[in-house]
C-alpha cells in the first residue's frame, strides 16, 4: 500500500465511525416511508424511495457535519484550510447541507461546480462531503426497506431503492454473478454481465473491460456507446477470509478512475468522476 492510500484507508475508517455514531443517534421516527407511495411504486416495478424528496433532521446533519470536520482535520495539514473555509462557508450560510447531498445525488454538477468556485474549494471536496453526510441516513431507508422487493431479481442497471447508477461492482464468488453497487444507500443487486448499466447497451462489440494486471481481481467494465464505466472487483481472486468492503474498495481504487478517465470514460456521480 502507498503512504497516499494508507491515508486515505485511515481517513475512511475514522469516517465509517462517524457515520456509525451518526446512524445511532438517528431517530427511528425521522425515518419516513410513505405506504402507499411504496406499493404503489412496487406494483409500478419503480426503484422504492426518491432521497431528493426524503427530509433530513436538520440538527442531526449539523451534527454529523462538525464530526466530519473534526475527522478530516485529522489527515493532513492541506485538510485545515479547507475545514476553515466548509465551516466559515456554512456559518455564513453559503452552504446548505441538505441541498449539496441532493444536488450531489442527482449529479448536478453545474450547482457544484459554481459552488466550489464561490467557496473557493475543489468539486471533488464538494462531492465527497456531499456523498459523506447523506450516505448514513440513506443506509438507514434502504436497511428498513429491505426484503421489500427481490434485489438479485431486480434486472435493472440503476439501484432498486434509490435509482442512483452503480459506483462500483464485484463478481460474486458464489456464482460468478455481476452485482452492482450503490455508493449513496450500499443497495446491491445482480444485473447481466455483458450490458451496460448505465445506457442498457448489450453489443459485445462495444462493451470491454481491462486490468492493469491480469492477476489483480480489479477490472474495469467500460461501453464504447455511452461512454462510461464501471470499476469491477472479481471476488474469487480475493483472499479468501477479506470482507469485500465495497466503499472502501471504491476510494482504494481511485489509480483505476483515473485510468479510465484517461481514456475518455465517466462515470458520473462517483469520487474523481467530476
Ligand atoms: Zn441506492
Ligand atoms: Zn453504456
């Protein structure tokens, strides 16, 4: 492992901890799932909750913004000023928590592109924290939505709770099946190994994957007709008693996005896709 990556694994696991915490003290009745909406949307076959809609307590996100803060103060000195200007920025009320986790959903990038340039920070920073502060209380829906629907039948390229894209994938060790990954709510689901998740394409001459090492269980699914791609870990060539921690592996892999972007191919939404 490189010093940047043994960083970065630091900073993720003080983080999961701060999320961890958070969910905690999320209360159960904040958490609010409308019925009637969620059979009728079942019947529809339509992904189950819309977080643009979901309202977040506002006190409990202040919170979890402050923790955050004090977690990345802690990695690096480049990390001071810019916790200065997050925390000048949303005492002067230029930063509205709530809208940037939707707005970052929703990959609006043009709302965070002109907001990091008023706040005098990078996108990236922007997208991570945006992802940060709604990934704990999005965990919370899709873990109290669970079972209402068969994810592994699901078929669809985008997330059955949140309709979100995949930021990730493994090949499950099992059966050798393709499970997609939802960065925002941690929603898996199998999906088709030869089509695109993000524009359904199912030509084979247009769809490819590469490794920087034929041995290294990481891959890169790309589609030559959108354009995107999707970093893929294969879950037998992993060892056999690692947890495959898929938000870690996501950031772990970032050489890969990288790459791809090198390449000319986005995936939109996800950390350095910007
Ligand atoms: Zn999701
Ligand atoms: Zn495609």
């Amino acid at each position: 492992m490189t010093r940047e990556e043994k960083i970065l694994k630091n900073l993720y696991q003080e983080l999961e901890k701060v999320h961890s915490e958070a969910q905690r003290n999320y209360k159960e009745e904040k958490i609010k799932i409308d019925q009637e909406e969620l059979e009728k949307r079942i019947s529809q076959s339509e992904h189950l909750v819309d977080f643009e809609n979901i309202e977040i307590d506002k006190r409990w996100l202040e919170e979890l913004f402050k923790e955050y803060l004090l977690a990345l103060k802690k990695f690096g000195k480049e990390n001071e000023m810019l916790t200065k200007k997050l925390e000048d920025s949303f005492e002067r009320k230029k930063l509205d928590l709530e809208v940037l986790i939707k707005k970052v959903l929703c990959s609006d990038l043009n709302y965070l592109r002109s907001l990091a340039q008023k706040l005098e920070v990078e996108d990236n920073d922007l997208l991570f924290l945006g992802l940060e502060l709604g990934k704990p209380v999005f965990k919370l829906y899709a873990e109290k939505l669970k079972g209402k629907i068969e994810f592994d039948n699901w078929g669809k390229g985008y997330c059955p709770v949140c309709g979100s894209h995949p930021a990730m994938a493994y090949l499950r060790k099992d059966d050798g099946k393709r499970i997609l990954w939802c960065q925002f709510c941690g929603t898996e689901w199998s999906f088709m190994r030869i089509k695109c998740p993000f524009c359904s394409n199912e030509d084979q001459n247009s769809l490819r994957h590469f490794f920087t090492d034929e041995k290294s269980p990481y891959r890169v699914y790309v589609c030559d007709k959108c354009k995107r791609y999707v970093k893929t870990v294969d879950q037998r060539k992993i060892e056999e008693e690692k947890v495959l921690d898929l938000g870690w592996e996501n950031l772990g892999t970032f050489t890969l996005d990288l790459l791809a972007q090198k390449d000319g191919y986005s995936n939109i939404g996800t950390l350095f896709g910007v």
